[in-house]
C-alpha cells in the first residue's frame, strides 16, 4: 500500500505570561478542511465548547474502527443501515489506559447479524489507528435488524 503522510497545521496566538492566564484555545488546520476549535481538556484550564486532543484521539479511534467495519460488512454483503458509537476513553494523570467503542448497528435482515458480529474484529485488526497506539481499545457492538 505504501507510505502515506498527513499534514495538520496547529495555530495559537496569545501571550503566555502566566500559567493561569494564556489561552488553551486553537485551530487545527489542513488544506481544503474546515477548521477545527481545539483547546485543552477543561480540567486543565481549556474551553469546554471547543474539541481537546484526548477527545479527538478516542474520535480517530471511533472513524477508523467505524470505516474498516463499514468497508467490511460491504464486502460480505451486510447491509448497514445506521452506525452509531458512543466511545470512551479512559486515562490516568499520565496516559490513555483504554478506548472501548460501543457502536450500536443496524442491519437490514436477521441472517446478517452472526457475520455483523464478527466483523468487529476484523474491522479491529484492520485499523491502523487502534494498531499504532499503546493501549487496549475494546469494542462492545450492539446490532439489530430493522423494525
């Protein structure tokens, strides 16, 4: 497949005159994107209307499990119809010590929810985010048929 690179660019003005008083506030920036707000997590003075990067990291998490799941299941006929998740990321005072994903699916016949299933961990396998952090990232499905 090769070599993929992936510029951002991080942008912050202000004056750091105190610990107290600067700004957390930011913008991540890439070419034909739309900006992202980015500050720090609230408990360390940043804006809690606005994206930190721990949210963002269990964020690329949830995408790159959500897009291989989704490239998978067309590949074996699964007709996805929602995905939703509601991940979680949990750290101590130094590092992530885990990402779970709780994805809530559905699918459009009974008969394809055993391969919907199993293709959670392939889908685990396939990520290139979930396979280049240090931690565990967990994933807890919940697929139904449509009513």
């Amino acid at each position: 497949m090769g070599e993929h690179t992936y510029e951002v660019e991080v942008t912050w003005s202000g004056a750091t005159t105190g610990y107290r008083s600067y700004s957390r506030n930011h913008e991540v920036l890439a070419p034909g994107r739309p900006p992202i707000p980015g500050t720090a997590d609230p408990k360390f003075r940043g804006d809690k209307s606005r994206w930190n990067p721990e949210q963002l990291l269990v964020a690329a998490l949830s995408e790159c499990h959500m897009l291989w799941y989704l490239h998978l299941c067309a590949e074996a006929g699964v007709v996805v119809t929602e995905y939703r998740d509601s991940a979680i990321g949990t750290m101590d005072d130094e590092r992530f010590q885990r990402v779970t994903l709780r994805p809530a699916i559905t699918v459009t016949e009974p008969g394809m929810l055993e391969t919907a299933e199993r293709l959670h961990a392939d889908a685990h396998k396939k990520c290139f985010i979930a396979n280049s952090v240090n931690f565990p990232v967990g994933h807890e499905p919940t697929i139904v048929t449509e009513a």
